[in-house]
C-alpha cells in the first residue's frame, strides 16, 4: 500500500502503475491469473463448483430438496431475481437490478413474451442517444473530428446493444451476424455501407420466417461479395454461396452431395449489383482528389440486387431429389422442405441460449416447434426461452461470455456511460471485432474466448476503461455504498447475481478496505469482480 509519504513524491503516472500491480497481485493471488487459473476457475464453476453459499440480498431457496437438486446442477432455477438475471443476460447483454426486479415479477412464460413480442417496446431513448453521438455512418474516412465509418459503426452497434430497450432485437442481430457471416476485410473499405445495410437487415428480420431471412440474406450485397455471388456466371458458376448455404446456414454437414453443390451453384449465377456512380475527374487530378471522389461516389452509391440474364444458367437442374430448371429461391423452398433444417437451425439457437448439449429429446421437441410454425424463428426462441431447459441450473452460468457480453454486460450491470469509442482497441485483441470474424463460419466462441491471450486482454480492457489516464471511473451504482463489504455485495449483485464463494468475497472486502478513496475503491472492486471467473461466464 503506498503511504502518504511516498503518495507525496510519486507522480500520477507511477501511481497508476503501482494500483496496476496490485490489482493484477490480487487477482494472481486469488488464483484468477496464474497459468490456467481462469480457465480452471471457470470450469469448475460451469460445472457445478459455484460456492452458492452465498447471495447477498436474497433468501436461500425453500426446502432441502430444492437445495440438493440446485447443488448438484439439476431442477429449476428457484430464485426468481436469479433466473430473471440469466434471462436476461442470454436473450440481451444483462440487465439493470431494475430490470432485473421487473423481470422477477413475471412468470417465465410472461418474461419471454415481453422479449419476444418487442415490437411494441418504445425505443426512443436509444435513437436520441444515438442521434447526441453523432456516429460517422456515411463517410468512409471520417472528417469533422469524427473517426470512420468503420470504427463508428461498431461504436454504434455497441451503444445499441448497450442501451436499447428491445435487448432481444440486438442479440438476434448479432446471432445473425456469427452465423450467416460476412466480414469487412474482404469487401474492402469503399464497401463499408454494405455491412451496415446487412445489420440493418438483421435487426429489421430479427425474428423471421426462416426462409425469407435466407432469401433475403442471398440478395444482401454484403453477402454477394462476401461468397463470392457476384462473380458467378453460367460460363463459371462460383460453388461457394451454394455450399455454405447448405453446411453453415441451414443443412449442416452430410445432408447433401457435392453434386448437390455444383446444381445450387448454377441457381445462383447471374445474380449482381447494380453498378456504382462512375467517377468523374478533371484532367490532372491530384491523388488526393482522386481518393476524395472515389469515396464520395462509394458513400452515395446504393447497391440494388437484379439478375442479368445473359449471365444466368436457366436450364435444368436436380438438386436434394428434385428437378427443375430451378433459380435461387427455389433451391432455398427446396432446402427448407428438407427435414435436416429442423435438426440444424433450432438447436444452433437452443446452444445459443441455454447450453451446448440438447438432448435427443430436446432435439425433437425443436424439430416439432419449427415445423408446427412454419420454420418461424420467433416462435423457436420463445418456446427455448419458457422451457424448463432453459430455466434449469443446468442452464445457468454454463456458457462463458464473448467479449461484446463481457464489455457491454458490464456496462449494463454498472449502469455506466459511454459511446464504446475508447474501446475500440480492444477488441481485435479480446478476440471479437465487430463486422470481422475471423472466417465463414464466425467466431468459435467457447473455451476460444478465454484463452490466455485473450483474458489479459479483458484485463487491459479494464485497466483502460475504469481507469482512463490512470484516474478512477466514477461508478455512481457503487458509490452509494460507503462501506467496503456493502460496495463488494453491491458489485456482486449487480454483475454475479451475488453469487460468489464466502473466501473470495472476504478477500475483497480485505482488498476494498486497504483503498481509502472511495471513488479509487469503487473502480478497483468493479475490476476484481469483473475480472472474476465468476463473471466470465453468461
């Protein structure tokens, strides 16, 4: 600890360094940060391991039975503060102890609903947030003192995550993007406007018809580019739009042939953009005019799908059993009439919201709700988020967060305000940066997320963004507590639904007591519990 002797004569900077160290020595301490001890924390508690002896501010649940089963990881989860919690963090980023509270109030099957049925939740909070930010959605390079376009749609998307009122519409948004994927890099900087009209097309078909979505998401120019679409002709059909609509985006592997592929890919061919504005320069334009006006005709350009039919393959194709001088939309009715969509698509979203492993019977059960809707993605994740799956302790704490649910769950929990600009350089390092996976199939997620790499990461995140230029955040949530144990029991609440073992909450309060500035305290215990393997998982 540094006495006020040495306070005296260190400057800002080494101060800063030395609470650095302490708080990385406490975390190594506590086992959180030595070779593997994240990871090993973490499987221990997503097997069962929670330390549930303690919650502050809740009531242990009635009855011995009910104790035993929540002990051994089987039964319903009975607090409903805690099951409101998981409800919220699967189907949103987290929520407010308000919301929270709200959500309790409810049964499972009233709490879903609300989600589910979004539409009528007001939003206009967000869009006037949104509106104050001024986020650089239209010019490639920036100007004005703003950044481009690129980095400020990731701010953007990450503030509407952060704040909306329709949490639901912003997990689904993102569920689409991990799964039928594009990325920046290969579309190249002069088509940033095509990746925000894909999330666009996302958040407005957050909970489709299946089948529109995949022919929507043909048609997406993001896409087109993205597998290669517009390059496919009659002369050269292009296989690989064809191929990963059928393994990554509705079938899965060992549904369909390699003949299958060649006949779906001669359905898409003939399908373009139209052209962008042609850029007119004077004669002996500079470099820098050249740029200036290629980029103007990119901002302005609105990219409209059409077929070319001289570049289209129209005769007779037998795909999946059936023949018929098929296009694209009759190869995706044909995909979808397929039973292996049934087996494919439920159970990517059941794994996205409850936990990796279905049983065959949860698997039927899916298969059954996707039929008996029409294949209607909003009746799957309702019937996922009522079902006793779900609500199970089974389900609870046993996926680890991504870094989007690890940053903006933060900001949700803490109740804290930001515009996600000073995060962005965080991001590639903590292993998901938005409008770039990694390759077609998304990012892996999982034990991927908590490699060594990238855990230091979150903890460089969280050195940066509770103490910018070395000063502590002001956390206001915490700040109301004046004692160290209730500031630990707030933070706890608030982020692990109280739920941490007896020693390590006594080993916070101790850290908490050593920090004499309640605002330095407030910020340091926001960190450890971050930092926590129990917060690492969703």
């Amino acid at each position: 600890m540094v006495d006020e002797g040495e306070r005296a004569v260190l400057d800002p900077a080494e101060r800063h360094s030395r609470r650095k160290l302490r708080r990385r020595a406490f975390l190594a301490a506590a086992g959180g940060v030595a070779a593997g001890g994240l990871t090993i924390g973490t499987a221990a508690l997503m097997s069962g391991g929670t330390g549930k002896g303690r919650e502050p501010g809740g009531s242990p649940p009635e009855g011995e039975a009910t104790a035993a089963a929540e002990e051994a990881g089987t039964g319903p989860i009975a607090d409903p503060v805690r099951r409101a919690a998981h409800l919220l963090r699967r189907a949103g980023f987290g929520g407010t102890p308000g919301e929270i509270a709200e959500f309790a109030s409810l049964t499972p099957e009233e709490a879903a609903d609300r989600l589910v049925d979004f539409e009528g939740t007001d939003n206009a909070a967000l869009e006037q947030r949104i509106t104050r930010a001024n986020f650089n959605l239209t010019r490639l390079r920036g100007g004005d003192g703003r950044p481009g376009m690129a980095s400020d749609m990731r701010a953007w998307w990450l503030t509407r995550m952060a704040y909306t009122s329709r949490p639901l519409e912003e997990r689904m948004t993102l569920i689409w993007h991990g799964l039928l994927t594009s990325e920046l890099g290969k579309l190249g900087i002069p088509r940033t406007k095509f990746m925000l009209i894909q999330n666009e097309l996302f958040r407005r078909m957050a909970l489709p018809r299946y089948d529109d979505l995949l022919k929507a998401i043909s048609r997406d120019p993001a896409m087109m580019v993205y597998l290669d679409t517009i390059q496919s002709s009659a002369a050269h059909p292009n296989e690989n739009y064809a191929r990963e609509l059928m393994e990554l985006f509705s079938m899965g592997v060992g549904n369909y042939t390699e003949q299958d592929v060649r006949e779906a890919a001669r359905a898409f061919t003939g399908w373009r953009l139209t052209a962008p504005p042609r850029v007119q320069l004077p004669e002996g334009a500079s470099e820098a005019e050249r740029r200036a006006a290629q980029d103007a005709a990119a901002e302005a350009y609105e990219p409209e799908f059409v077929i070319q039919p001289r570049l289209q393959d129209r005769g007779m194709k037998t795909f999946l059993g059936k023949t018929g001088p098929f296009g694209g939309d009759e190869i995706i009715d044909i995909i979808m009439s397929h039973d292996a969509p049934s087996r494919f698509i439920p159970v990517r979203l059941f794994r996205e919201f409850a936990h990796a492993n279905p049983g065959p019977e949860t698997v039927t059960w899916l298969a059954e709700v996707w039929n008996g809707s029409g294949h209607d993605i909003r009746e799957v994740v309702r019937a996922i988020l009522k079902s006793a799956e779900f609500n199970s302790e089974a389900a609870y704490r046993a996926k680890i967060k991504s870094p989007v649910e690890f940053v903006v769950g933060a900001v949700r929990g803490l109740e804290l305000e930001t515009d996600f600009r000073a995060t962005l350089r965080f991001w590639g390092p903590m292993g998901q940066t938005l409008f770039q996976p990694p390759n077609v199939a998304g990012w892996p997620g999982g034990p991927a997320w908590l490699a060594s790499a990238t855990f230091f990461a979150r903890l460089n995140f969280l050195d940066a963004f509770l103490f910018p230029r070395g000063r502590p955040l002001r956390i206001e949530a915490l700040l109301a507590r004046e004692d160290a144990a209730g500031m630990v029991d707030e933070a706890l609440r608030r982020l692990v639904d109280g739920v941490m073992s007896d020693g390590a909450r006594a080993a916070l309060v101790a850290h908490a007591e050593s920090i004499r500035d309640p605002v330095e305290r407030a910020a340091t215990v926001a960190y450890l519990v971050l930092a926590s393997p129990e917060y690492q998982l969703a």
